[in-house]
C-alpha cells in the first residue's frame, strides 16, 4: 500500500548538510528569504528535523491514481543476459505524466493552493513549474508558458519531440525572458538547460504578483515527497538488495528510490550498496567541483553547497534532458561526501543500446533518463555473469519513453551523438564559481 | 487481483453469432481455411463455446506487469460538472503500450510461439501484427514494418504525430504492398485506415513462410483477451453500474469493458444499459448496413457478418485513428442485433474538448479514441444534473494520449477539422458490398 509518511533522512545522517547561503552575505539564509518562491509548509520541510512528514489526505486521494507502482523481477532481461543476478525495477511510468515527477508536483500544488497561491483566483498563472515532464497547471492557449527546457522559443527547440510535453507546450511563440535574452544574446544557439530554465521560471515567478515556483528537483522537499518510491519498493521486495542504482540529474529520482534503503543501512539493518548514475555529458558528482554555486545559470538563486560543473556550464543537448543540470542536489552532494554512495558515469549510445535491450526483453521503453541506470544494471548483471555472483540489484525505472520514439529512431537509425566533454568547458565554468 | 479466466459471452447469448462465409463459395469457414493465418489454439477460441477459457500461467505472468489496471472515480470531474452521477473509470494507460492492446498481443504472441510460429527461427519475421499501437515483435533496424494505419510510405502519414508508435517505426523508406499499390493507384493522397492495413498486413503474412497474423481488435478472440479489463472492474466497483460507456473502432474495447457486465444482465442480476460511441467521421452502428463483408479493403479475408460502412469505405482522417474502420467486430454487430446495446456518435472537436476538460480534472490525458466515450459520459452527466439522476457511470478510458499532443496542439490551436459525411459517400461504398 501507499505509505503514510514521506521519509526525511537528515535527522538520520552524521553530520548535518551545509546550509543555502545568500549570495551578497554569505549568511544563511532564512524562511523569509524563500518566502517570495515558495509556501511555508515546503520552506518548513526544506529545513526540517523530523524523521517522518505526513502525506496529507488530500495528497493521498491524488497519489491513488497512480499508486502504488509496481515493483517488477526483470526475468526476461536476466536470462537474456545468462546472469545470476537477480534484478529487480521500481516502475514510475504508469503515473498521468508518465514518471515520477507528479510524487512532488501533486504536494506542491496542494500546499501552494493550502495557501492562496495559485488558488481562489481567476488568473491561474500563479504557480510557475519547471522540471521534466510535469508542470502545475493544465495548459491554456493564450497563456504564457515556461518551457522545462529553458529558451522558451518553439524555434529554439530540438526537430525530434525529445521533450515531449515542453515541445508542444511551447507551439505558440513565447516571450523569452530576461535572463533568456542575455543568454541568446551569448549563444544564439543555445540548447537551453535545466539550469536556464530555473533562470527564467524564477525570473517569471518574481516578476508575476503571488506566484511562486515550483521545482521538480534538487532541493530537499522535493526529494522528500520522492521517497514514497522507496518506501513502496522496501515494502514490496522479497529480498534487500546488495545493490541499488538510480540515474541523477538533480537527484529526485535516485533519492527517491535510495534513502529509505540508506536508512536502513545507517541502522545497520542491510549493506546495501548505492550507486548514481550520471550522463557522460553532465558528469556532476564525478567531474565537478563541491563548492557552493547558484542553483541556476543566471544567478536568481541562493547559493548552494553542491556537485556543480558550474553555473555557467551548459551540457551539450544529449536527449536525457532531465539530466543536464549543471549542479546536484545539495543533499544528494553531501551525502557523497559522507561516503554513502559511488558515482559513474554513462554515453549516450551505451545508454539507448540498455533501453532497447530493456524494451524487447522487459516490453516497456524507458525514458532516456533511466537509460542510464539500465546500462549500469546491465554492465553489473554482466559482471555477476562472470564472477557467478547472484547479486540482488534494484534500479529506479522512473518513466516510460513514450515521448521520446524520436530519440529512439534516431540511435535506431545510428544518427545519436557521443558527445566528449573536455577538461577545459569544466575548467573555465569552475572558473567562474560565485 | 488478475482474473484467471477469459469471458467467452457466446453460450450465454440467445442466438449465435452468424458464421463467417468463404467469400468464393459463400459456405461457412473451417478452421483448415483460418490455419495459414492463426495458431490453432487462436482458432479454437474463435470458435469456442466455452464460457471460461483459462489464462494461461506465461500469459498471467506477463499480465502481472500492468494489471490489475486501476479503477478509479472521477470524483474531480465530477465536481467540475455539477453533477449527481457517480462516474467511475477504468484506467489502461499504464500497460506498456499505454493502452489496452497489450491484453491481447500478450497471448497472440504466446500461442503463436507455443505453436512454432515466430519462434525459434533466427528470421524473426513471422508474425505480422496490426492495430493501433501494439506490435508483436520489436523493432529492428533494416526489416520492414508495417504501418498500423495502412499504405505504409513514411511520407504518406500525417504530420503530426497522431499514430506515435506506427509513424515512429515507418521512418525508414518501406515497400508499399500489391493491395497499397492499387489503392495509392487510385487515391495518391488516400489517407490510409485500418482496413487497409489489415489487407497490406495479410498480404505480407501471406507472402512469407511460416507467417502468422495477429489482429488488434475485430475478432472473437481479441474481444475474448480484452475481457479481463471488465472482469477486473466487476470486482473492483463498489456499487453496479447503470450505464457503461465504451469507443468502438473495431469493438475490442468496449467488448472487454463490457462483456462481463452483459453477463450479470442476462442472467438478470443487474439492469445496466450499455452504449457504444462511435465517430462522427465512421459511423458503422448508426448509419451502416448490417451485412456480410470483407474485414479488409482488398479483399483478402473471409466475409464477416456485421456492421459496415462498406469495405471500400476510407474513413476521414480523424485522430483517433483506432476508430477508423469501416467495419465492426461480427460479435458486437449480433448483439447490437439482438438489442443489448446502444450506439451513438460524437464529432472530433466535441472529443478533444472532453479530453482536455477530463486531463484538467482528473490529471490524465486520454488517447483520442476513449474522449469519444469521455464526451459521452460528460453529456450524460450534465443531463443528470438537469434531472438530479444519480446515475452510476462506469467507462473505459483505454489508452493515454502521450502518443497524441500534437492532436491536442491542433485543437487547441482551434485547427481541428470536423468532417461531415455525405450520405452519398456511404451509398457508394454500400453498392460494392461483396
């Protein structure tokens, strides 16, 4: 069954995370500093203590729609591939959005409307959502939208349907914001990034009377409302796993799925290995720096203690476009640094190659995100196939790739970049870290 | 739970089903005629005068992957409408697919490979499947598709992206088949359906050694599959429908939704109504002939007794390209006959206003195919806020419309085309009945 409480894994840790600093003191900043973006329940859970949050009634009645996911033994995968390691996915992609984002979106939308915004008024535009796939408001013609994957020009946007929803919402021309324009100004053709994209949701959030801003990852109350995933998958395996593997982009996903296994192991209870997989392209927790930096390209944001190649670094346009965030989650990252976990990385080849592999055994087609941790799991069951070791693994399936045939088509037909990523594009956005 | 059992209504109906005609010496077929195209155990259930026919356990296990499917109430939707009706709806969209037709290309699949077909050759060309979104091998690069909604030239299909899956896996240049040919011959812009890809789909079947077809809808025992879906939600429901609400294209849909609950009313346990939604565009119950047939647009299968619209009927077309058949399943045709259900039609911009009003409250956003019924069930809702009826609702939502933002683009955008259909065009396709 669906869990009552979302999992807050702070309490639980050594040592507490280092805390959101404002960029001209340097000092800590407070709930009053985060008024303006965000209701005061989400601001209490960004900065709370307890162990256990309650999941609102309301949020529950929602969460039925689509919950519990399913937890699935990948049979047909592992004998295709003779290991002796038992596999097992967690399956977000049967929600209306198709992955795990409504876990958070469904909460943030209830706790903006608990609280006046966005709700009991005519103009909805109110709440202002980013992320990938999944945005608060039903969309209207005629009505302003942010595009999740900044630049928010149609014209701007990749020929193939790689963003799916964002693509189409973004059919009517769009103004582009400030911080968009100085950005095209730079780079007319700019792929857009998670990061720009937080630019201009916030610029357009401070810009519209009583909106807010809603996130789909990085901070801590959105990792929060993820853990219903783990929670779920705890209840329904019938073994622990030795090995749990998630993809990150800004680390909702495999926080989801891994913190209520983490607590288990800092209780001493199973040993668990984690690991994060990231995209060759955007290799945060293993290429970058963990320094503080702005959540977001344009510098709108405080600053944050986190994995970051740099606020300035924009990755190239791989399809995972939920993974090209230039930063981590700062919990996510200081969890790194306590040791909790391993870091890899994965090309975008290699990736689609595990996610067709996983569609003609499994028969679902994964989004390119999790893509990433397929390859891993696959590259792991491959190993247990040589050292004959009956590894139970667990890996985070968080969408279906429904939107993303054209990403398909393209590695089908042998036309998808490998993308390298030089030492110097690293080297000079760490260079201009606040 | 997943029922261990498909409903085989048949033996329970007060007169069987009129058998289908060699279409050269007009005597009914036997299962030698049925034995080039379908595994034998398919052909048995076909015929079957059974009322259960057991699941098998390889089947169940792959069930297990999306079902049992969520039945859910509409309480939001509700609200929105003001109305007293109790409106549930039962949920397929989380399969795979995202639509019901896995319920069916599961078992195909496996009785087709149990029985040789398809299986254990290194040329993986052995089944042919058709029909709106499922087929029943994966896709390889360099091996000719076949396009589910017929003539299969990439540059023949529609620009945007209404077939999602078939347009995706028609990308490469294919060969238009003999029955394609002749109908491009005359109509180069024709734009296809689904009659005219189950001809070009036999046609290939037939020309390949050791080839099976595998059909989407129509037949008994596809209706027979999708059972499951409506035995499902017999269990789930807390209190009996007065009226069920299903799409018809070539039936299954409705069929599975529906057969169960047609169960309980002939052995007079309840008293709902049933009501078939057809579009404006292809209107077979309403305005078509109840007569012996082609399946397909060609020619090439056996005569079917049933509701048609001719089979040189082209529907408009619409984008709910799973309705865009001239004919109808021969089963539902006789129990249209003997008067177990109703039908009615609804036009496409009436559909994509009941997809978006249902995506905008209850969080999901339908396949053009189910907002048929969608809008159906919205009409009859405000009538019983007119009358204060506090109807029971129950319909089948089997599909969700990722595949089918570009359709929602172009209704939003106000570019949706109505089409009206001349009662001349069914006349001429009605004097060429074989």
């Amino acid at each position: 069954m669906i869990p009552s409480n979302w999992y807050n894994i702070v309490p639980d840790l050594p040592a507490p995370p280092p805390p959101p600093l404002h960029p001209g003191t340097r000092r800590p900043v407070g709930p009053d500093d985060l008024a303006p973006l965000f209701p005061m329940e989400l601001i209490g859970q960004e900065v709370s203590g307890e162990r256990y949050v309650p999941i609102p009634q309301e949020v529950l009645d929602v969460y039925r729609l689509w919950r519990p996911t399913p937890l699935i033994r990948a049979h047909r995968l592992e004998r295709a591939l003779g290991t002796p390691a038992r596999i097992y996915y967690k399956y977000e992609g049967g929600s209306p959005a198709g992955s795990h984002k409504p876990n958070t979106a469904v909460p943030q939308a209830y706790y903006n409307a608990r609280e006046g915004a966005a709700a009991h008024h005519r103009d909805r535009r109110r709440s202002v959502g980013v992320g990938a796939g999944v945005r608060l408001r039903p969309v209207r013609p005629g009505v302003p939208d942010l595009d999740g994957t900044g630049l928010v020009r149609p014209e701007a946007l990749p020929p193939l349907p790689h963003a799916g929803v964002r693509r189409h919402r973004a059919r009517q021309p769009l103004p582009v914001t400030g911080a968009g324009s100085k950005i095209l100004a730079g780079d007319p053709d700019s792929p857009g990034s998670l990061g720009i994209a937080i630019s201009e949701a916030v610029e357009v959030a401070g810009a519209t009377p009583d909106a807010r801003y809603a996130l789909g990852s990085v901070l801590n109350h959105v990792l929060l409302h993820q853990t219903v995933i783990g929670e779920e998958a705890l209840a329904q395996l019938p073994e622990m796993p030795d090995l749990v593997i998630g993809c990150t982009g800004g680390g909702s996903n495999f926080a989801g799925l891994a913190f209520p296994f983490l607590r288990e192991k800092l209780a001493g209870r199973i040993r668990t290995v984690f690991r994060a997989v990231e995209p060759a392209a955007c290799p945060t927790f293993t290429r970058g720096a963990y320094a503080y930096d702005f959540g977001d390209t344009a510098g709108f944001t405080p600053l944050l203690k986190m994995h970051t190649l740099g606020h300035s670094f924009v990755p190239d346009p791989i399809h995972a476009g939920g993974l090209r965030y230039h930063g981590m989650s700062p919990l996510l990252s200081h969890l790194y640094e306590l040791g909790l976990f391993e870091a890899v990385t994965r090309a975008q080849n290699e990736c689609f190659e595990a996610g067709v592999r996983f569609a003609r055994t499994e028969g679902i087609v994964p989004a390119p995100e999790p893509t990433h941790a397929l390859a891993e799991t696959i590259a792991e069951a491959l190993r247990c196939r040589e050292s004959g070791e009956e590894k139970v693994i667990l890996t985070a399936l968080c969408g279906h790739g429904h939107f993303d045939l054209g990403a398909y088509d393209r590695y089908l037909a042998g036309e998808l970049e490998d993308y390298t990523l030089p030492q110097d594009r690293i080297d000079q956005a760490l260079s201009e870290l606040p």
